[in-house]
C-alpha cells in the first residue's frame, strides 16, 4: 500500500488551534501537516456567524490550494458555525471540528451524565457543545462555563502559575460545590489544554478531563483509515508548515507554548487571505 | 456666557475608553457625551498602524456627524498611530488622546526619574509612552511592561480577586526587586484603572500610580477652557449617548465595569461603520 503522502490542513483563527495540531503531530506520525492561524483577524468569537463563515471559507481554501486530503477545523467558534458550510464547500476533501469529538468523549466518560463545559463566552452563548453533548445523551445535565480569563493565562504562557490557580479555584469552586457536581470537565477552548494541569490538580483525579484537542486527533484518526488515506510510513520525512495572516514572530513566540515545543519562524509563512 | 451646548465626542476600539469617560463625567459636571466603543473590530492592537487609521478615521467622523466640539481617543493603539492623522481630518474641532497626558503626568510625580509604564504588548512594542516620556524628560528612566493578562482580569470585572492579586505580583515583582526600582507607575492601558486597587496595594503608598484617565480629563478641561468651548451651568440635564458597533447587550454588561456604574443597554445604539 503507497499511502496517501499528501498533507492534512489544520485552521484556527489564532495560535489555540496548536494544541489540536500537538495532538495530531503525535497520533499520526506518518501524517504531513500544513497549519493556517487566521491571526490578524482573530477572536473569531465576537464576529457575526456570517463573518466567520466567510473568513473560514477564505482560510481553507488557501489550505485546499496546498493539496490539503483533509481539513480539521481547530477553532470551536468556526466548527460551531461554520462546519456544514465548509463541509460542502470542500466536499469530496472530508471536514472534521473540534466540538463533536469533544462532546462524544465526555458522553463516553461521564458516569453520572453530569458535564461540565469550559470554554470562551462566545461558545457557551451558542452552546455548541451542549446541543452536540445532548444529541448523543439526551438526558445529559449540561453545565457550560465561560472561562475569559483562562485564555489570557494561556497565550501569556502562564500555564500554572499563582494568577492560574486562583483563577481556576475562583471558576471552578461554585461548579463543584454544589451537591451533585459533574464528574466530566470538557475543555471547550483550544487554549485550555496549556492549563490542564492546574485545572486538575483542583478538581481531583476522580474528575475526568476531556481535552477535545486529544479526541479530535482520534477522530482524524479513524476518518483517515476509514477513507484510505494515511500516509504510509516512506511518505518522506516529517514536515509541518505554517502560515499566519499576521505577525510570523509573534506567531511563533506564542505558539510554542500551544504547541508544546519551539516553532522556527522562518517555517512560518505571511499570508494576505483577502488577497488569496 | 451662553457656553457651547455641543457634546464631546469619545472614542475607544471597546469598552476600555469607560474609564475615561466616567473621569471626564466626573470632572465635567456640565458637559453632554457622545461615546463609540468600535466593538465589532477590537482589538485595535493586533491590526496595521494603517487599518487602525482608517477605522479611527471612520468612527470619529461618526461622531463629527453628531455634532461634537471636540473628540477624545480613549485608546491607546489609535492614540499611538492615528493622532496625528485624526488631528488633520477632523479640524477645526480639536483632538485629544490618552497618551500624551499620561506620560505627562507621569513626569510630574516622579522624583528618581524612573517611570515604569504597564500597557499592552502592542503599546509596549509601540513604546509610544517612553518616546513622549522622553520628549518631555530626556533623561528618564523608562521600563515598559506589557501586562495582558490584566486586560482579561478587567474585562471579567475581576477587580481585586486572588487571581488578580497573584498576577498582579508575578507582573510587578521583578520590576520592584530591583535596586533602582521606579517611584511612579503609568497605567498606559484604558483597561487597568480598574485594578488599581490591587496594584496601589502591591506596590506600597511611596509609589505613585498615574491613571492615564485622570489625566486625560485634566487635559480635556484645559482645552474646553482653553479654546472657551466649556458649557454653562445651564446646557440642559446631563446626557451621555452610547454607539457600539456589535452587541449593545454585551456594551451595557461588560461597560459597566470599566465606566463604573449601570449602562442600560437601551442607551445603546448600535451602528455599522462600513455604511456610515
């Protein structure tokens, strides 16, 4: 079997959508991957849905002009919105969001069909994730969570600081005060995941954390063998491109931290989509 | 002397500018406001010095429609790249920004002629405040902090809180640890009035705390009088109109923390600057 050597595209409106790539680099390390951070234009969040579909088709086009086989929305604001949208605008290229898998891996961890969803206030407005959590559990009990400031916490790197664990005691201490708390944290946020230690250390072992940045790895995963289309372990060597409609420095000083290791800025690309 | 009935016009990229306002409201009992927080495009501080001219340009003119004598650009980044620019369009009405009276101020309180300046990481990188330090005190001492996880403490009304207190000494520890620490701190960002409890408290009485927002009214008083713009005891009852460019709900929610007081969101006009 030769394989399918071309790269998987990656889109987030900003750095966030690292920690999804971290999770695939490390999954499927056959795979090629070409990422794209909408950077001058983020936060997606406080954007018309109509805006953020245009700009999402704009973004992964770019991504289909790279000889992309598949696209993984890394943005929860983009798959809540705009995932039917790109699914047939990229059709017969398969698209997969990050909130699906998120939902279905708290479903199958919950015992007391008790979750709790973190994520930005623009998530928890929509409730993505909480439609996606009750279209596979309807008799789950829901708890979304806006969480602002975590986002700060994690592009300043301050992945479990003093200023990080009050903050998580200060979001999390009503949520499991009350008598029947939720035993399944769903980090609803891209960012988060740099916090998960933390977040934790806080809540007890016997909390489950799901981290949709791992589950939508897994997706990609069985999608890739389910269509044909891994790579085959002679594809080449490794190789992870970056392009950011902003500043490629910044890029790559904030996105390690996402991403968990350094990123060359020369590896990063400037790219003008209104021009692409 | 009849006095000029007609509204100052305040310009901000959000919901940070409420600082100002709510310090020239409580500076210029007899004044009527016209404020416009461009809510759909924030933040400025990621975007081109060019595109932060053009959409300041946009919006000033929408208030230049309301007929105000004179505008205030409660925002750091406009400040920083559009003052001069704005100055031309919109004269003969006169224009002032936050950051020229706030390095002033910082000037006059210092006594070691070391000022620190705690902003966002794109005024940092600006370094707008040292330069107009340096203009009127060449030999200062200038250190620039970018503290951005202070604009997320603020936005989440987290004023005084244990997250707030732990950040605010992970940001200003080193800064005061060493030997030729600074005697005076300008909070070069519309968002950190908010906290300056929490930073008076950390940093000790002997540090003097300049609030570009104090300052600012100072100046705009100076300039009412200065060019006999100011209105009589007699222009009519207080009125301060709002214009946001997305979500008046969220404008009266989040905008009250930063003014101080209740916004009712029916206040609220929401406009499209594209049309305008």
């Amino acid at each position: 079997m030769a394989g399918d050597p071309r790269p998987i595209g990656v889109f987030d409106s900003g750095m966030g959508g690292l920690t999804v790539l971290r999770a695939l680099v490390a999954r499927l390390p056959e795979e090629q991957f070409v990422y794209l951070g909408d950077t001058a234009r983020l936060p997606y969040g406080t954007k018309s849905p109509d805006t953020v579909r245009a700009y999402a088709l704009q973004a992964t086009h770019l991504l289909l002009s790279e000889d992309v086989k598949m696209v993984v929305i890394a943005c929860n604001t983009a798959s809540a919105v705009a995932l039917d949208a790109l699914g047939e605008a990229l059709a017969p290229v398969p698209v997969i969001g990050v909130i699906e898998p998120g939902a279905r891996a708290g479903v199958a961890a919950t015992r007391s069909k008790r979750i709790a969803v973190l994520a930005t206030e623009s998530t928890v407005k929509g409730a993505a994730y909480a439609q996606a959590i009750h279209r596979l559990m309807a008799d789950a009990h829901v708890e979304q969570m806006a969480c602002q400031v975590f986002v700060a916490l994690a592009e300043e790197g301050w992945a479990d600081t003093r200023a990080t664990t009050a903050a998580v005691e200060d979001y999390l201490q009503p949520l499991f005060a009350q008598a029947d708390a939720p035993d399944t944290l769903v980090l609803g946020c891209t960012h988060f995941p740099v916090l998960a230690t933390a977040i934790q250390r806080h809540v007890g072992d016997a909390i489950t954390l799901v981290d949709s940045a791992e589950t939508t790895a897994a997706a990609v995963a069985e999608t890739l063998a389910g269509l044909d289309l891994k790579a085959s372990a002679d594809s080449g060597t490794r190789a992870i491109r970056f392009f950011a409609t902003d500043s490629p420095e910044r890029f790559a000083r904030i996105g390690a931290i996402f991403f968990g290791g350094a990123i060359d800025d020369e590896a990063v690309t400037l790219v003008d989509l209104k021009m692409a």
